[in-house]
C-alpha cells in the first residue's frame, strides 16, 4: 500500500453473511446499531464501527477532510479484508459514509443513511441550543414565506 496510514479501530461484529458496516451518531460508540445488528444477524455480519475520535477507536491526526475520513473507513475495509458491503449511518455516521461514497463508490453495495431518530426533536429545542432555539420557529416561518431568497440572506450567518 502506498503512503498507507495504519488507524486504531474497535468494532463490535455481530452475525453472519454479507458484510454490514454500522456507523454511528457523534457521541455514540458504534454499537449504537446493536438492535439492527440482532435483528440482521441471520443474513449480515455487522461491524458495529466507533467513530474516529468518539468511544475507543483514535481519531484523525491533522485536517479532518472528506477524503481523510474516506480513507479511514476504507482502512478498516482492507485491515479485514472486506472488498464491497453494505452501510448504514446514523447522523454524523451517514456524513462519514456520504464522503466515503464519494471517493469510494466501487465498494459500496447499498447504502442507508439515517436520520435524528434516537430521541424527540422538540419545536423549540432550547435544551440542545439555549437561547437561540427561539429563533427556529421564526426562521421556518420566514424561509417558508420568502423561500430560497430568503436563506440566501442568512448564508453569509452560517459559512464560517
């Protein structure tokens, strides 16, 4: 392997038969897929994969770029010789994945991504953003009356 970097993963493996690879949300240790993994374990071995920096894998060293994760995800692929699978990501996992998709597309058997569903997401969510939760409610009702050119407005707030 060429300028091949070695990382330190941990996993969980559950089943038997085609490879599943499960990344989880940030702040959750990979084995967050447990219950997909019981219920698959028939037909799917799954790796129930910690996050590079999140539960007991290390993290990235240096610029964290959608390549940089690519390549960490195909590591632990070659590290246990897995030549194609199947994923699922959860939140932070499925961004992981969408960067892996893109520069690895030929390892990708299907691929699911999942959403915020591990805990209601309240209208005005002030435990997960104080204050500014308030606003929430007033940028959906602006963005749904002016639409695009009214987030084109807000941009600028959120690029850096």
């Amino acid at each position: 392997m060429e300028n091949a970097i070695l990382y330190d993963y941990y996993s969980e493996i559950i089943g038997k038969g085609d490879k599943l690879i499960f990344l989880p949300a940030a702040g959750f240790t990979g084995n967050e897929g447990l219950i997909i993994a019981d219920y698959l374990q028939v037909d799917f071995e799954t790796h129930m994969l910690d996050l590079p920096g999140f539960g007991r894998g290390l993290g990235i060293q240096g610029r964290v770029t959608s390549l940089a994760m690519a390549k960490w995800l195909k590591g632990y692929l070659d590290q246990k010789n897995i030549d194609k699978a199947s994923f699922i990501g959860h939140s932070l996992g499925g961004g992981v994945l969408l960067a892996f998709a893109k520069h690895y597309p030929e390892k990708i058997k299907k691929l699911v991504l999942l959403d915020q569903g591990h805990k209601p997401m309240p209208r005005i969510p002030k435990t997960e953003f104080g204050v500014f939760a308030y606003s929430f409610p007033v940028l959906n009702v602006m963005a749904a009356l002016f639409g695009n050119s009214f987030l084109k407005l807000l941009r600028p707030l959120f690029a850096s």
